[in-house]
C-alpha cells in the first residue's frame, strides 16, 4: 500500500478506535502479531488486537468522552507518524484508580508501521505524567513547582 493510503488507515484507527469507541476497527486494522510499545509505559508491550482491545476498552471505561484531534500526520514508505492532542473526563474508574471527575488535556505522537493494510508494529509517546497530575493523582516535586513560578 501507498504511504498516503496507510496515512488513511491511520487516521481511521483514531476515528474508529478512540473517538467513536469503535472496537472490531482494532481486529479490522492491527495484524495478529502485531506489536505496539509506549501505551502502558516504556517498556510495556501489547500484542495482538485481543490484548489492544483490552487496554483500549480500559481508556474508555476510564475516559468516555474522549475526542481525539490529529494535529498532523505523514508518512514515508510503511511507516505512518501521527500527533494527536486529546482531550476527555476522568469519569469511570480507571486506569486502576477511582473516577476524578476531572477534565484531562494531553498529546501524543504515534509511529505505525503497516503491511498489507494492517497495523504490525507501532509505539507511542504520549504524556501519561501529566494525564496523573490532572487527575489528581500526582503532584509534581516541590522543586519543579518553584522552577515554575
């Protein structure tokens, strides 16, 4: 497939998946052996779309409303680079902590590699600290809030 045309399963993945909660789009759009890194932390890995449903049906137990907004996007070759900025209410419990209520800002960049017209490997790098400091379940060292001010 054609870097634009894997830029467009790329954008759908976030439509489907993310924005409209869509969930067989995982299974229409990741391969069986996919790979993704960067969702759960550093050196977590998701394999396969089972595993991919299970992180993304947690995200939106957590967050109902999220909407997420491509910010830009390009591709070269099999690979797909997306940034994403999103916004959503902490108003189910999760991930592992109990609802907020709080309304939660945060961006992120996705790498996707394709083949035949599904996702194989990907990683992300999204702000998962300041997801927890939204929250209210982190707060910054005291340092870091005088550097601020």
């Amino acid at each position: 497939m054609s870097a634009d045309e894997n830029i467009q399963l790329l954008r759908r993945w976030f439509q489907e998946v993310w924005n409209e909660g869509r969930i067989q789009t995982v299974y229409d759009l990741l391969a069986p052996n996919a790979v993704a890194r960067g969702q759960r932390g550093a050196e977590a890995e998701i394999r396969g779309p089972e595993e991919f449903e299970k992180f993304a049906l947690e995200i939106r137990g957590a967050f109902p409303d999220i909407k997420v907004k491509v910010e830009d996007v390009f591709g070269v070759d099999d690979k797909v680079v997306l940034r994403w900025s999103g916004i959503m209410t902490h108003t189910g419990d999760g991930p592992g902590l109990p609802a907020s209520g709080r309304t939660v800002r945060i961006g992120g960049i996705t790498i996707a590699r394709f083949a035949d017209g599904k996702i194989v490997e990907g990683w992300d790098s999204w702000d998962q600290l300041g997801m927890l400091e939204q929250i209210g379940v982190y707060k910054p060292p005291l340092v870091a809030q005088i550097v601020a001010a």
